[in-house]
C-alpha cells in the first residue's frame, strides 16, 4: 500500500525484482528505494528516492549469549566498549550497535554475508549514531549517514543510506490506511 502511494498505482499492480544476494526493489524504472524491518509487534517501513537504504529495529530484550555474539561479530574497539558497560546498560546498547550495522549491511544489499567486524558504529547511549570507519577507512564512511530511529523503549532502530543527511519523517500506523 505504501510503495503504491509513492508510485501512484494500485498495490498489487507492483512488481518486484531482487538483487544477487536477495534484497528487493520494485521492478521497472524507478528511483524508489525501500526496506522493511520488524521485531516483536513493531514494524518499519523506510522509503527514499535516489538512493540505497537500510532499515533496522530490535525489541530490546536480554540474549544470553550477548558477549559472545558481540565478540563473533563486532569489531574490537565495540566489543571492548560493550563490555566496559554495567549489566544494566548492555542490552539497549547492544542493540543499538546491532540495529546500526544491520542498517548498514541491508542498504548495502549485502546482508548477512558482510564482515560485521570490518566497520565501527558508534552506539553510546548519550551520542548521535554514526559511522566511526568502514573497512577502516574514516573516509568512506564520512560518504554514509547513519541515524536513529525515534521508536518507543524497548525498541531501538537505526537507519543508514549514502550521502548526507535527509529530514526523516515519522508518518505512523495511519500510513498504512486506505
């Protein structure tokens, strides 16, 4: 129903085309771009033009395994930051670190393939979202932006696209009516 709005067509007019790795897009000539996530009972739609994007949201919840998760798959300088942090503080920001680097692999269509160790996020609870280095270069990843999503606690979500920043809007449920 959304695409169809953006696109000025009925729904189930829309067709869809996938990438090597299976990220879809809609078939055809458009420079509409979008991506879904969903965790619990919420989900996220993200819609832009002219550029890729990456959505992600996590219901924060405690995961047993989170220190070993992170050292699998963070970089050092994360792990590091997350163990530094008090039982009570792990959880949102693990999946913060989470909901950002996921962002980031889903707008490259790379998904789960992508090393998630080969790029740093910052994810403190105090400061902005953004991209520390990719492949170790603070070069490439000052081309990215990476922001938060304003969602309801216990959730976090992160949004990331090449190129500067852009206003997101935050259209809700209503969105999604006729």
């Amino acid at each position: 129903m959304l695409l169809g709005r953006y696109l000025e067509t009925r729904p189930e007019e829309i067709e869809f085309a996938y990438s090597e790795k299976g990220k879809p897009r809609v078939a055809g000539e458009t420079d509409l771009r979008f991506n879904v996530s969903h965790s619990g009972g919420l989900a996220i739609f993200a819609l832009t033009r002219g550029c890729e994007l990456g959505v992600d949201v996590e219901l924060v919840r405690p995961v047993p395994e989170m220190d070993n998760i992170a050292r699998r798959f963070f970089c050092p300088e994360e792990c590091d930051e997350l163990m530094a942090m008090t039982a009570g503080e792990k959880p949102a920001a693990f999946f913060r670190c989470w909901t950002r680097k996921e962002a980031y692999i889903k707008a490259t269509g790379d998904g789960l393939s992508a090393p998630l160790d080969q790029f740093r996020v910052k994810f403190d609870a105090d400061g902005e979202a953004e991209f520390l280095h990719i492949n170790h270069s603070e070069e490439q990843a000052a081309k990215w932006t990476l922001q938060s999503l304003n969602v309801n606690r216990p959730y976090v979500g992160a949004l990331a696209y090449l190129g500067r920043p852009k206003e997101v809007k935050h259209l809700g449920s209503d969105a999604l009516r006729p």
